[in-house]
C-alpha cells in the first residue's frame, strides 16, 4: 500500500473528525504536499457535504401507536375510532347490526344492483335483522354468505390478505369490523370485490396501508379472468385522489397489469394523471397503461390522441413520456 | 421519565414494567425509521423495521447489556432486520419502489433551492443504491447517525478495519456516482431504471 493509499484510507475518519491527533496531522500534510491526494479530499469533502443534504423522512405517527399496543400500554394519542355508541347496550346492538351488514345471508349475494355509495358520515344501522353468526369470536365466512352492502364509514382495521395456495382460486380477507372477520371466496365473487373496493377506497379508516392492498390486489387481480372493472374503477379513484405518490404510482401500474376489459373503463383517469399529475413516475405509469389498452385493441378517443400528441412534443415533460406517447400514437395510426 | 438515562429506562423494562416505551421510542423511532428507510429505499417496509425493532428491544430487554449504549443495540436489530429482508428475494425486486419518494423541504427556501434540494435528494438516493448493502450500512451509519467505527463493527458484526474499508469504498463510489450523475440527463428517468 502507497502512502497515498494509507492516507486516503483515512480520509473519512478526517471527514467526521475522529482521526487521532498524529494521524490527523500527518494527512493534512500529506494533502498539502501532494496534488492528487489534495483533489482526492476535496472530492471526498464536496461529497460529504452533499449527502448531508438528505433530509430526515418523518416517522408515521401510527408505529407508535403499533409499538405501545403490542406491548400493552395505553396508546399516545386519542383514540382515532369514533365509538358509534357510547352506553354499553346500544353499542352491542350496534356491533350486531354492524356484522348484519356484513353477514346479511345469501339473499344479497351476486345480487348487485348499483355500486356502492360511501357516505363521509358515521356508520349507521337502519335495521337490525336476527343474524346467523355469533359476534363474541373470530369468524370465517364464506363470501357467498355475506352481503357486501356497506354503510357509512366504518372502521377496518387489521387487514390482511390471504392466498393460501396460489394454484387455487380462493383467496381470503381478515379484517375487525367490531370483532374480527374473515371472508373467503373467489376473486370474483362481488362480495369480494366490494369489500376490496371499500378498502381501496377508505384507507384512513385502514390498516395497514392501502399500499399493501394494492400490490395484493395487483398479484390477484392481474391474472387472467379475475380482472374486474369494480376494482379498476376502485383503483382509478385512488389514482386521481390519492395524497400519496407512491400509492398512486402503485396504482397506475395495477391498472397497466390489469386486463384491457377492466382497464378501459379508466380511460379518461389515466389521461387525467398523464395530464396532471405532477409526479413523473405516475405519469410513466399512466402512459404505459395507455400504451397497453392500445395494443391489446382498445379504441382510443379524441382526446386521449390530443393529450397523447402534447405530451409527445412537450420539452419539458420527462424523456421516457414523451417516447411512450409517441409510441402508443404510431400504434394507433398503424 | 424524560429525565432519566437509557440505561436506567432500560433496568425499568427488564423489570417487567413497560411504561418507559413511549420514551424509548421518542428518544430513538426517528433514527430508527430514517437509517432503515434509507438503508431499504421503502417506506413501508421501514414502518415494519420501526415498528419490530422496538417490540423487539422491548420483549427482549433483557439481552441488553448495560455496558453498551442502546443506541448501537438498537441500530444492530435494526441492521439485522434490514439484512433479512434483503435477502428474501421477493424484496429485492421492490428495493427500487420508494426512490422517487418526495419529502417536503423546508418552507424558508426558495422554490429554485427546493427544487435543488429534492434534486440533490434523488442523487443521492440513487447513489445510495449503488453501494452493496454493506456499504450502504457503513455508510449510513457513519455519515447520518454519527457512530464511531467501532460502534459500526459491532452493530455490523465485523472489524474495525472492515468498517474503515467499506466506509472508504462507500465514498469513493458515491463521490464518482455523484459527480458524473452531476451532469445531467434524465434524474427521474434513471431514478426509475
């Protein structure tokens, strides 16, 4: 090893001051005598510096809540779940009628006559009907059971999604609503499909996080004849209102993934996020999408071809967009 | 509790008496969260990291030694948990996900410095990337937590002078990634690749 070499080695510990007082003296000589060493350690300091510009990231609020619950002590914050009720006996009748509209038998089921209607207001219970599942434990339900009629708000927590074995077509959501519940059946079964929807669409009444459910509603969803146009009209939703880039990236690449049959009915969104959203990512996302409804044969209007004809031209638009448009438009024209 | 030691916080916990959690965790999620953030390049799965990392220290409190700061052994947990999750395959492929994650920058800057600042953001982010995972732990380590070498080599499970090569290497990648990335081209583009 050259002294140079040796020197270099140091230099870090130079950088955070550690180096002890001979060796810190012996380099700093060094650096002064010799030219190359000396571009070395203003490299190495430029770049230290630089990388001080990374900004500390904010910790969620919601791990500690998680951390001081798994360890039972009393959460740091109010709770955020409202109680619907607060004297004990209407609150039971509350939680029966709450899992009544969840277990409201095979009446309902397949019966879909209009989407679902989420109201901003607080869960409310018009009826309550004899049910046929004890609310006192957890319990699985099979999806064909369970009416997906949900109203007002309700509070879901504790989601997980199960697919037990991939090489069937069963797959499961656990989730408390009041006691915990697990509902199985197929991808395509509605009850499946609204309850993932509701998910979709209310994560601040979620956990964990509507990312999660994404990328599960991705591997399940993109498979051929499980794509459904609920949960692409769910995820289109989540496209245009989202805070989140990272969710909305997700949620441009599920609607890329998913069937053109499903995808089409989000047309206009993905034009929308191409136009508008100000995060690059997303709107490569969006373009891709457009490109694979193109090529999977789907007719694109007037004004998907105008934005895309903008976006192809647009100097300052990301590099990788303005290709893609163009691409998708010599597909179109051939 | 917010004026007694780590140490003495620590003694409470491996009584069995969990009240200082919320202390613990105010004094250490933010380091935590950002060293394992940075280190996986995915929010969520950092969530994971904080969240288990102090129900661990938590529930295994009594593996903690007094005699070393609880700061190195929570950063080992954290190292730990970071390093099995790399090695399950399904994560590596999602390692890339967060990279265009957008923080907000502080509000007194202009908007021509914010956008320098995020810039500067990606680049460095991206360059993080190219470290190998023993690096980017050095690194991280050192440069944003402020640890000694040696405190490194203990969370990292290897010598002083293999944390002085990696810290070494480290930079000497970052300083070449960062200069030639200087020169422009598509950042976002190649934030994604």
């Amino acid at each position: 090893m050259s002294e140079c070499d040796v020197m270099r080695e140091g230099m870090p510990l130079l950088l955070t001051e550690s180096l002890d007082p001979v060796r810190r003296e012996l380099t700093h000589s060094h650096i002064e005598r010799c030219p190359a060493c000396g571009d070395e350690w203003n490299g190495l300091r430029e770049t230290w510096r630089l990388m001080g510009e990374l900004p500390k990231v904010e910790v969620p609020a919601s791990i500690k809540e998680r951390v001081l619950e798994a360890v039972g002590q009393p959460r740091p914050q109010v709770a955020t779940v409202v109680p619907l009720f607060r004297r004990v006996v209407l609150r039971r009748l509350a939680e029966a009628a709450a899992l009544v509209v969840l277990v409201g038998g095979s009446y309902y089921a397949g019966h879909r006559t209009r989407p679902v209607e989420l109201q901003p207001t607080q869960a409310t219970i018009n009826s309550v009907a004899p049910a046929r599942y004890s609310i006192a434990e957890s319990r699985v339900f099979p999806a064909d059971l369970v009416s997906p009629t949900i109203e007002g708000r309700p509070d879901i927590e504790n989601v997980s999604f199960i697919d037990t074995n991939p090489n069937d077509d069963a797959i499961g959501l656990s989730f408390d609503i009041t006691s915990h519940v697990t509902v199985t059946g197929r991808p395509t079964d509605k009850s499946m499909v609204r309850l993932l929807r509701y998910m979709l669409e209310n994560h601040e009444t979620m956990s964990p996080s509507r990312s999660k459910a994404i990328d599960w509603v991705r591997a399940t969803y993109s498979r051929p004849g499980n794509a459904d146009p609920e949960i692409a009209e769910a995820l289109g939703n989540v496209l245009r209102n989202d805070a989140h880039q990272n969710v909305r990236i997700k949620a441009a690449d599920t609607l890329k993934h998913m069937g053109a049959s499903a995808a089409s009915d989000t047309r206009e969104i993905l034009v929308e996020a191409l136009k508008n959203d100000p995060n690059p990512a997303v709107r490569i996302k969006a373009v891709e999408a457009l490109a694979n409804l193109a090529r999977s044969g789907v007719q694109l209007d007037s004004a998907t071809i105008d934005t895309l004809r903008q976006k192809a031209v647009q100097n300052s638009e990301n590099v990788y967009v303005r290709v893609k448009a163009a691409e998708v438009l010599s597909s179109v024209h051939q | 509790m917010k004026h007694l030691s780590d140490q003495e916080l620590m003694a409470i916990v491996q009584a069995g008496e969990f009240s200082p959690a919320s202390e613990i965790y105010d004094r250490y999620s933010s380091r935590i969260y950002n060293f394992a953030y940075r280190f996986l390049k995915n929010s969520e799965a950092a969530e994971d990291a904080t969240q288990e990392v102090f129900v661990k220290m938590l529930r295994h409190a009594n593996q903690f030694h007094g005699d070393a700061k609880l700061s190195t052994w929570l950063f080992s947990i954290t190292a730990n948990w970071c390093r099995d999750y790399l090695r399950k395959a399904d994560n590596k492929a999602k390692e890339a996900e967060d990279v265009l994650v957008t923080l907000p920058a502080p509000a007194e800057h202009s908007p021509e410095r914010n956008l320098e600042r995020r810039e500067n953001e990606r680049r460095i982010q991206k360059a993080l990337g190219a470290l190998t995972p023993e690096q980017r732990e050095a690194i991280l380590l050192s440069r944003y937590q402020g640890l000694s070498y040696a405190e490194i080599a203990q969370i990292s499970g290897c010598s002083e002078g293999a944390v002085k090569t990696r810290v070494f290497r480290a930079m000497e990648t970052l300083k070449k990634a960062l200069a030639v990335d200087a020169g422009g081209g598509d950042r976002c583009l190649n934030a994604m690749s």
